[in-house]
C-alpha cells in the first residue's frame, strides 16, 4: 500500500517515525476518516473544516499550501496509488506536531499523513445489544468535539464492549448524561422529534451528526440538542448510531428493549429512512 506523507507519495513499508515523535510520546496530534464511494470524498467541505478547527484549538501552524484543495488532491493521489479509485474505500488523515521539546513543544509545525484502505457502501444496518459504560466518563474541553490521538476512553469502553459480549456501547459524560457511542454519535426519536446529546456532553462532533441536525427539518423531523439521561431512551420510538460509515439502529440497551415499535413509528421511520437515504450515495 502506498501513503502520503507530508505531500510525499511513499510506499508504506518505506514510512518510520522516530523514537522522540510527539505522536508517540505526547498522542499530541488529531486525526479525521472519510468515507469514499460512488467516486467521491463524501462531506469533504465538513472534514476538512473540522480538521482545521482542531488544528487551530491545538494550536498547530498549517502546513504552507494546505487548503481544502490540495488536500482534496492528496487523497485522490493516495487513493489512485493503491488502486482504490473504482471502489468504496475508508481514508484516514492523521496531522500532529513535529518533534521537539517536552510537554511544552519546541515547534508547532504539523506532519501530515494520508492513508486509504478499502473500504465498505454506507449501510443501514442493526446492532442487537448495546450496554451503558460507565467506568471512563467524557466532559467537555477546547478538543473534545475533535478526533484527537487521545483515544483511551474510547479503547477502554471497546474493551468493556468485547469483554460484555455486547454489539455497541453508550458512553456518559462526567455527570452521567448520555453522550455518544463507541465510534459514532447517539440518536434517538420520538415522534417527529430528533434527539442528540449537545457538544457539552463531550461528545464529537460528528460528519454525520452535523448532516443530521442540518436536513432533520427538510423531511419534517425537529432537533432537540441536550444533556439527557439514559432513562430516556426506554421512552424513544426508535435509537440509532450514525457515523460517516453508516446507520446502526440499536434494538436493546442493558437489556430493556427499545423495539417495541408503537402504531406511530410507522410515520417516524419513513421519515428517518428518507433522511439516512441522503448519505448513501
């Protein structure tokens, strides 16, 4: 496989960091995954916005000519270099900061590196059994609404998920509200109402939570953004975790189920299904 490294295009066998890179030493970097299919960097405008957001809270200075454009451009040399082109394929942009210094860094300068692997269509599938964690909760930062290197919340709940026999996990903020899930954020609906938990619970700023909350009011769903506890969806008509790679409708959470599907989700899930139909491609 071939990458892109600080706009080189390299074989990946040929790519070392070293001992001292802030990446390793410090997680002192984010990072962004993009779905590609039906030829197109999907969201392309709304990844490369966040990133450069995320670059900014960290305070890394921006490569010179990195913009929207040649990073586009990139990606689609990365993507042609590992013959990926003609297929749907998940790419991953990592940027951190240079080495130098300690805790305190000696540069702000970013590397930046660009991979693909083949990927999978968009889909709308289920997730039969999903569990609360409640050991590592998250709370709201300057860098919590971004993917950042510092993963470990979200390592530890996959491994409280693995150890559980469980298909997806719920993770709380500091204060036992609902919060997101393992890789994607939390929806719930009841009646012609969206609900997602607000940035404050810490939670990240997904690609596709930003579409949902954006197109809910087209297909007349209305969006309430709060900080809910997880009571509340024993009471949803329908709950579904979304990230860019698809939709998960979660079927029960700690064991109560949440499929009961009253007379009225029959509305509900038309209008659901034509709002997930706009990220299928």
């Amino acid at each position: 496989m071939f990458l892109v490294y600080n706009s080189d295009v390299l074989p990946e066998s040929d790519f070392q960091l070293s001992v001292n890179d802030r990446a390793f030493q410090y997680g002192d970097g984010l990072f962004e995954t993009i779905r590609y299919s039906t030829e197109q960097i999907w969201f392309w405008s709304d990844h490369f916005a966040r990133l450069s957001a995320g670059m900014d809270a960290l305070q890394l200075t921006q490569p010179t000519g990195f913009s929207a454009e040649a990073v586009h451009q990139a990606i689609l040399q990365v993507l042609s270099a590992n013959k990926l082109i003609n297929q749907p394929a998940r790419i991953k942009i990592q940027v951190w900061r240079q080495s130098g210094g300690l805790y305190t860094p000696s540069t702000n300068k970013a590397n930046v590196l660009i991979t693909a692997r083949p990927g999978s269509p968009f889909s709308v599938t289920e997730k039969a059994k999903t569990g609360i964690y409640d050991l590592f909760r998250l709370s709201p930062s300057p860098v919590s609404a971004f993917k950042t290197l510092n993963s470990l919340p979200y390592v530890l709940a996959g491994l409280y998920k693995q150890q559980h026999g469980l298909d997806e996990i719920i993770l709380l903020d500091s204060q036992g509200h609902l919060a997101e899930c393992l890789a994607s954020n939390l929806f719930w609906c009841s009646g012609k109402t969206l609900y997602t938990p607000s940035l404050d619970s810490g939670c990240i700023n997904g690609i596709i939570r930003q579409q949902l909350v954006r197109l809910a009011p087209a297909v007349s769903l209305t969006v309430s953004e709060g900080l809910f506890p997880p009571a509340i969806l024993t009471t949803a008509d329908a709950v579904f975790c979304a990230n860019v790679m698809g939709i998960q409708w979660l079927r029960s959470i700690n064991d109560l189920d949440v499929d009961t599907r009253p007379l009225s989700f029959g509305d509900t899930e038309s209008l659901l299904n034509a709002l997930f139909a706009q990220f299928q491609g």
